[in-house]
C-alpha cells in the first residue's frame, strides 16, 4: 500500500513536471542536461522531468526601458543633462539567452555611449533643433549591435535635455534680446508704413484737388466762351434785325430819330452829374451832323452785307 502511495506521488510529480504551460507573447528555452535544446512557443509543452529544464523564461511584448539621466558634452564644450527611453523588444531567445549575460544592461549601456557620442558631433543650438536626427542615431548604433543579443531596438526618445543653470540664463537673455529686436522692427515698419501712407493720402488728396481745380478751369472758361459765343449770336441777331429793320420805308429816319435819342440822352445823364461842366456846342447842327455820320456808317455796313 505504501508502495503504491509512493508511485502515485512520484507519478503526479513526474506529471506535473512534465507539461509546462507557457503564456502568449513569451518563450522559454529549454535544456537537456545543461545544453540548448529548443524554445517553447506559447501553449501546454511536454518536456522529460529530470532530464529537461526551463532556464531562461522571456517576454516577447515591447518593453520600456528608462536610460538613466547623464552628462554629455557638445561639440562646443557644454555640458548637456541628458534623459531618455529606450523601446526594444526580444526576438531572438535563443541569442538573448546565451548572447548576453544581461542584454538590459547591456542595452543600456550602448544607449548611454551612443547618445554620448551622437550629441559630441553637434553644437548646443543644433541639439534642440536636431531631436529626431539624435534619436535616429542612437537607434541606429544599438540596433546594429543588439543583433546578436537577440534583441530588436525599435526607437529611443530624449526625455530631456538640460543645460546648465549659466546656459540657461543666457539662452533667455538671448531669446529676450531676439524677442525686443522683433518689437523694434516691427514698431519702425509700422512707423514706416504709416508714414508711406500719410504721403500717399496726401499725394492722391493733392492730385484729387488739382484735378477738381483743373475741371473748374475748363467750366469756367468754357462758359465764359459760351457767354461770349451767346453774346456775339445776339449782337450779330440784332444787327441783323436793325438792318432789317432799315430797308423798311421810313427806316432811315427812325434810326435818324434814335441816334438823336441817345445823344440828348447821353448829355442829360452828362448834365445831370455833379460838379460836372457840360459844354453845349454852339452849333447845333454838330448833332445832325453826328447823326448824319452815323447814318453813313450804317448804310456802308448794309452795303458791304
């Protein structure tokens, strides 16, 4: 009885040391008596109890790892304070179990030496511009030697980048000095734009009133010639009328009768002003005479019409 109570417990050892269960996204190595003797994918395994044995068990899933923060010097002699993470992922676990004692170590290491000698090759300014060229890099170099611990660097991101306190206070004054360039600038171009505008405002104001000054000019003198045109047409209409009116029976002594009018009417208004002399002429038959003369004038000009 205690024979096969013995077997029984053996046997449930055996068996439970027998199936192994391995979890999705990992893989273990397996050993037969000290030596490699394959990887088991996720899922119930059977391996020989006693014979073989699980030694190294690895995650497959994408691992963070935090890169401790250190002290790199730019190609201009600054110090930088330098934090980042690194993102790899085990694809080979057979190599990450026998490529590497430790692979993370390892992998952190290279990152360090990398991240130090990518930021050597550049200026300070270009270390804040150039964030994706230095993580690149330093992907690049780990990738390169991660091969064979079985591991795949998949990117690096640079937390942090920290100059020291000095630096600091003279990138703000710059980034001040820069800023109050800018309001300068800006100020005087405004200034300057004003100033082309007033001048321009005044130009078109300028040219805007000589223009209406000019248009006046042309109104006014093309009506005073529209006067005189008006004038002459009028003149030259009652002239007309005049003769006309001569070559009608009786004509000549009418117009006799009116010169006779104006040169009695033109010594009354003569007479009628004070402290004027009027001299009558002694004669009186000079007025016939001066209608006798303008008489002449008219028949001459209804001779030459």
């Amino acid at each position: 009885m205690e024979v096969a109570i013995v077997l029984f417990v053996i046997a449930v050892i055996f068996i439970v040391r027998a199936v192994q269960i391995v979890p999705q996204q990992h893989a273990w190595v397996k050993e037969r008596l000290g030596k490699y003797a394959g990887t088991l994918s996720p899922g119930p395994k059977f391996i020989i109890p006693f014979v073989d044995r699980i030694t190294y068990k690895h995650s497959l899933k994408e691992i963070p790892l935090d890169v401790p923060s250190q002290v790199c010097i730019t190609k201009d002699n600054t110090q930088l304070q330098v934090d980042g993470i690194l993102y790899f992922q085990v694809t080979d676990p057979m190599r990450a179990s026998y490529g590497s004692s430790n692979y993370i170590m390892a992998v952190t290491q290279l990152a360090q030496t990398s991240l130090r000698s990518v930021i050597g090759r550049l200026e300070l300014d270009k270390t804040f511009e150039e964030r994706e060229m230095i993580n690149a890099r330093v992907v690049e170099a780990i990738d390169e030697a991660a091969l064979n611990w079985g591991v795949k660097v998949l990117r690096y991101e640079i937390k942090d980048l920290t100059p020291p306190a000095e630096i600091l206070r003279a990138m703000q004054a710059q980034i001040t000095a820069e800023r109050e360039k800018r309001a300068v600038i800006a100020t005087s171009e405004g200034k300057r734009q004003e100033q082309i505008n007033l001048a321009e405002g005044a130009r078109q104001a300028f040219i805007a009133k000589s223009e209406g000054e000019k248009q006046a000019a042309i109104n006014i003198a093309q009506g005073e010639a529209s006067a005189i045109i008006a004038v002459a047409e009028a003149t030259g209409q009652a002239i007309e009328r005049v003769a006309s009116a001569i070559r009608q029976p009786c004509g000549d002594q009418a117009v006799q009768l009116k010169v006779a009018e104006k040169a009695v009417d033109a010594y009354s208004k003569v007479a009628a002003e004070a402290n004027t002399t009027l001299i009558v002429p002694s004669n009186m038959t000079e007025v016939s005479a001066l209608v006798s003369s303008a008489m002449k004038m008219i028949q001459t000009q209804q001779q030459r019409a």
